[in-house]
C-alpha cells in the first residue's frame, strides 16, 4: 500500500513502467513502485511554482510537468526523478490549454494571458528542450474588464486542439474553424478554411478538437454550430 490518500489529477508512468509519478494538483507528487505499489519518493510543490498537471515522464532521467500560478499562468517544470528535484523552470508566457504525448516528446497549446493573440504550439523535447510554434493567424486568449455600472466583463477566445500522433502534426482550430495544420517536425503551419458561421449574442467561444483514428485526410465540414 502507498497510504497515498489523495485524488490523483494527473499521472504517467516512467518509459519503462516500473514507477508512476503521481500528482495531486495540490501541491504534491508521489513516485510510485509498479506493480509493489510501494512509495519511492515525494516531491512536495512550493507555491511559487503552483500545481503540477499534465505530467509527462519523457525518458528516464526527464519528466517534466505543467505548473499553473492562479489561471492565468502556466510554466514548463523539468524534474530529475532518480534525484526528485526540480532542474528547470521555463515560463511559458500564457496559460497552457492542454498537452499530448508525441513519442518521447509533450505537445502543449499555449494561449497568450491577459490580451489576445496567437496562440503557441510548444514542442517539448526528451532532454526537456523547448520548441516554439506560432500559430499567427488564429486569435487567443482572455481579457476582462469592468463596465460603466461596475460589472466585471469576460471574453474568452478557445482554440480547438488536437495531435494526429502518427503524422506527428497538431491541429488548433480557431473561431471560425479555420484550422491551422502544424508539422511538429518541421515547425511548418498550413491553414486550411474559414467556414461560415452563425450570429450569436454572447461574446467569447471555444473549439473542440479531435482526431480521429484512420480517418481520410482533413477535410472541413460546416456543422452550423453557433
């Protein structure tokens, strides 16, 4: 037994599964023995590092994680498990809205804070290098305001994404559904679309993105959403 009492939010096992790091979201996370179960170390969060999700155990000696502060900013932490310390800390300039496993390497989609702009596609190598993709043409973000009356105001702008794992190629799907096709080998970004869309009466949006396993190659569909 791990006495480990806790909801796990986020976990991976190591590449040659015989541990799994665990994360609460709470500021701590557990590295397990499989299949014994037995705990082999603890790495507890401080909060100027904030909560450790999307956890991603890249090769043996690398596994790196996201660190969200409050909601409007997110870092990239690489930690040496055999050590269970932190070695590195990279500022991600926005909000990360979500992560895939591509191989030995993380897919993140990050969404600029506080402004909107182009969304970034970070590639995260097996050594915890970073590599950055701008998304130019597609618009992201969250900025608040207060009005007149002194109501605070929202307006969100939510990318679809999605990662076709076997062409290692990111989709990020703006507004109005214009998709833009990234090659994660290459950097390379292809847009297909818009499509038309309907009037609607409230502000902001958010996309879904999915792929779909053997599917023909991508084509754009008007669903009549919004």
């Amino acid at each position: 037994s791990t006495g480990y009492q806790t909801t796990a939010c986020s976990w991976s096992y190591s590449p040659d599964r015989r541990q799994v790091a665990v994360s609460n979201c709470q500021g701590d996370m557990r590295f397990i023995a499989v299949p014994s179960l037995k705990g082999e170390g603890r790495l507890t969060w401080s909060s100027q590092l904030g909560n450790a999700t999307a956890v991603t155990w890249l090769r043996r000696d690398t596994l790196v994680a996201v660190s969200t502060i409050g909601s409007d900013l997110s870092r990239l932490v690489v930690i040496d498990p055999a050590k269970l310390r932190i070695v590195k800390r990279v500022d991600l300039d926005g909000v990360s809205l979500g992560r895939y496993v591509v191989g030995n390497s993380a897919v993140l989609l990050v969404s600029p804070s506080g402004h909107f702009g182009p969304p970034t596609v970070v590639v995260v190598g097996p050594d915890g290098s970073l590599r950055s993709i701008s998304v130019a043409r597609l618009s992201a973000g969250t900025v608040s305001s207060v009005g007149d009356d002194g109501v605070p105001h929202f307006e969100t702008r939510t990318p679809g994404f999605a990662v076709d794992q076997s062409a290692a190629r990111a989709y990020v799907v703006g507004r109005d559904l214009t998709v833009a096709a990234v090659d994660l080998r290459t950097g390379e970004v292809a847009y297909h679309g818009p499509v038309r869309t309907l009037a609607k009466v409230f502000d902001g949006w958010t996309r879904t993105a999915r792929v779909l396993a053997g599917a023909a190659p991508l084509q754009m569909i008007d669903i009549g959403i919004e």
